[in-house]
C-alpha cells in the first residue's frame, strides 16, 4: 500500500481549497484512489486515506476555532472587559461531550468491528481461549465503563467555581483495600485461567504425541515447506548442513541415510482430516517466523536452530465453515504472524480440513519428498565417498 499516493499534494492543497475542489470531491479522488490500488485484496486503502484526510480536516477546523477564540478573547481586552471565555465550563462540557462520544466510540468499536472478529473456532482447544477472551472482555468493558463514567462526570461535575471550596478528602484506608484487592482476585483468576487453558493445549502425554498426524513445517523468507510424514508417520531427519547438498536439490536439508525420510510426502497444501489430532514441527532456516493458523487458534515461533511444536485437533471442515460463515468462498490460511522482511505478508499457505475419506484419496495423490534425482545423486554421493575412504586406504598402505 503506497501512503504518497493518498496523501499526494494535489489532495492537500484540494483540502485547503487552493485548487478550488470542494470536500466531497477530494473524498471521492482518495476514494478512488484507494480502490484502484488495493480493492484487489481488501478495503483498508480506502478507510486509511478517507480517515486520514478526515483527521487532517478536523485538525484544520479545530485550529481555525482556536484562532477565532483567541481574537474574541482580545477584543474583550481592548474592551476592558475582564471576563472572556469560561474556561473551566468549557473544559467542564468538553469533559461530558468527551464521555458520550468516547463511550459511543466503545460501542460503535463493538458493534462494527466486533462483527469482523474471527469465526467460530475451528479446534477443540480454541473453544476454551475464546471463552476465556469472552470472560476477559466481559470483566474489563464493565470496569472500562464504570472507570470513565466516573473519571469524565467528576470533571464535568466538580469544575473549578470560584464560590465552591473542594472537600479536603486525603486518605481512605477501607477504599484502598478494596481497590487493591478486588482487582489483585480478577488479576490473579484471570491469569490462572490463562496459565491452565495452556498447559491444558501444551502437556500432552507421549502416546497422544506419537498417535497425532505428524507433520513437518521448515519456514523461511519467504515460504513455508510443508513435508507429511507418510505411511510410518515418523518425519524423517534433517540436517541444517545438507541443505543445498545433492545438487543443490536437497532445499530442507534431509538426511537421506534415514529410512524415515523416502515415505515424507511435499505438499503444496495443508490438508487435515477432521477430529483427528495433528502435529507439527516447526523450525526455520533464517529468522524467525511465526506459525499462525487464526481460524483453529493457532500461533507458534519458528525458530532457526531448534524445534517448536503445536498440537490439536480441527472440528470443523471446510465445506462445513462455508455454510457458518455464509460465505462461499471461505479458506482456512496458515499466516506468518512475525514481521520476518519485505514479502512477509506473502507467506501464506492454503489449508483445508475433510472427512477422513476425503484426507484418505488426497494423501495417495501426493508425491514423496525424495524425488528419483535426489535418490540418483545420493547414491553417486555414496560411490564417491567410498572411493575416497578406499583410495586413502590405499595410500595408508
Ligand atoms: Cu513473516
């Protein structure tokens, strides 16, 4: 998205006027600029450029009824006129005006862009953290209301007059128990609940490990490598420093004197059967990126140099999250969700959950991660390498 096209200064100096162009036209020309450029993927281009010009238009009026003020306050001077502006009654209303908008502001939030929030959780354990987000927001919406009404109608009520003297009210020992502990009981049951919804998805015992669909996830910039674990479900090894070798051919750096790895299947997309738990080994190559799947709940680091596990299990399929979303079109995505350079957010990969028939035929169709090439330079590999160790026999002797 290129910011200089919507801020250009044909808008700017349209904004104030100099060219002549009135508001709605210079809203139309950011309109359609935005369209041009990004409708393609989503609408954002348009609310940045609108909301932007919007602000800047603000920020001009509000300059501009400084400005006059200011002149109203000196015209009293020269008049002699000690009483200008109230501006304790200003700041007073402004207070007041200030709670209604904002709460507004809060609700406006919940209703239009709360209706944006992520579908139904799509695995077993995202049941739980969406429970617990609900629990959250729930807690602090109330506290948030309650806080602002309280903080903006004492500055709209008790503004400075000059015939009023403030109640001189320093300590209350019984307010400050119950401010502190009430909030330290939310605190800690909130943080508790957090603590076991996790080790709740994390501490999984080795038979569940072993019995989960295995598959092997290697990120870099700026892709993902997808390898399933074919028929033995075991992946097989990798070595940081066979990638490239066979010829350059060997990308994920395999090991290829692991038997484990001539079953490994390379996909091009992730294809999981329903209410059957899956696991994936994550690690990377380069930096770090993070293995972020929104629809299931999902997010874990890859990191280069060690290996990040994440297990569940999908309850939902695709063809069954078009017909709750409404919307023919839905894909589950696995996402990068750390900013990893330039094409971070290209890193995306198609993901699709079936019935276990359908996984079934899908997984046959799927080619084996050592190709015939791969297996032919292994073996030249190997012949060298015997040669070597008998010619240095050879010069021993
Ligand atoms: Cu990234």
């Amino acid at each position: 998205m290129d910011i200089k096209r919507y801020l250009n200064l044909k808008s700017l100096l349209a904004l104030t006027g100099i060219v002549g162009l009135s508001f709605q036209q210079v809203m139309a020309q950011a309109a359609g600029v935005a369209t041009d450029t990004v409708s393609k993927t989503d609408g954002l281009g348009k609310t940045v450029g609108y909301y932007l010009i919007l602000f800047l238009l603000i920020c001009v009026v509000i300059g501009i009824i400084g400005k006059v003020l200011h002149v109203y306050e000196l015209t009293k001077q020269i008049q002699g006129k000690k009483e200008g502006i109230a501006w304790n009654k200003v700041n007073g209303i402004l207070f007041a005006v200030t709670l209604v908008v904002g709460l507004y502001g809060a609700y406006w939030c919940y209703t239009v862009q709360g209706a944006q929030i992520l579908p139904e959780a799509a695995s077993e354990h995202g049941l739980k953290i969406d429970s617990m987000f609900r629990i959250t927001l729930v807690i602090t919406t109330i506290v948030f209301v309650i806080t602002h009404i309280l903080l903006f109608l004492f500055a709209y009520k008790y503004n400075y007059k000059a015939k009023r003297k403030a109640y001189y009210y320093p300590h209350n020992n019984t307010l400050e128990k119950y401010w502190t502990v009430i909030p330290a009981i939310a605190l800690t049951v909130l943080v508790l609940m957090g603590f076991f919804t996790w080790r709740g998805i994390t501490n999984i015992s080795s038979d569940q490990m072993k019995s989960a669909l295995q598959v092997d996830v290697t990120a870099h910039q700026f892709a993902w490598e997808v390898r399933y674990s074919g028929k033995d479900n075991v992946s097989g090894r990798k070595n940081y420093k066979l990638i490239g070798s066979l010829g350059g051919l060997n990308s994920l750096g395999l090991d290829l004197a692991d038997k484990h790895n001539y079953d490994d299947l390379k996909v091009t997309e992730i294809v999981l059967p329903v209410n059957k738990s899956v696991r994936f080994t994550l690690t990377s190559q380069d930096v770090l990126h993070s293995f972020y799947m929104p629809h299931f709940r999902v997010q874990m680091n890859c990191v280069p140099g060690m290996s990040t596990f994440f297990q569940f299990t999908p309850r939902i399929t695709t063809a069954e999250m078009k017909v709750k979303t409404n919307d023919p079109n839905f894909k589950y995505r696995l996402y990068c969700a750390k900013i990893c350079g330039a094409q971070h957010y290209n890193m995306q990969f198609a993901v699709r959950v079936v019935t276990q028939r359908e996984y079934d035929k899908w997984v046959k169709e799927q080619k084996p991660i050592v190709t015939d090439d791969m297996k032919k330079e292994y073996q030249l590999a190997m012949k060298e390498n015997v040669a070597s160790k008998e010619n240095k026999i050879a010069l021993n002797n």
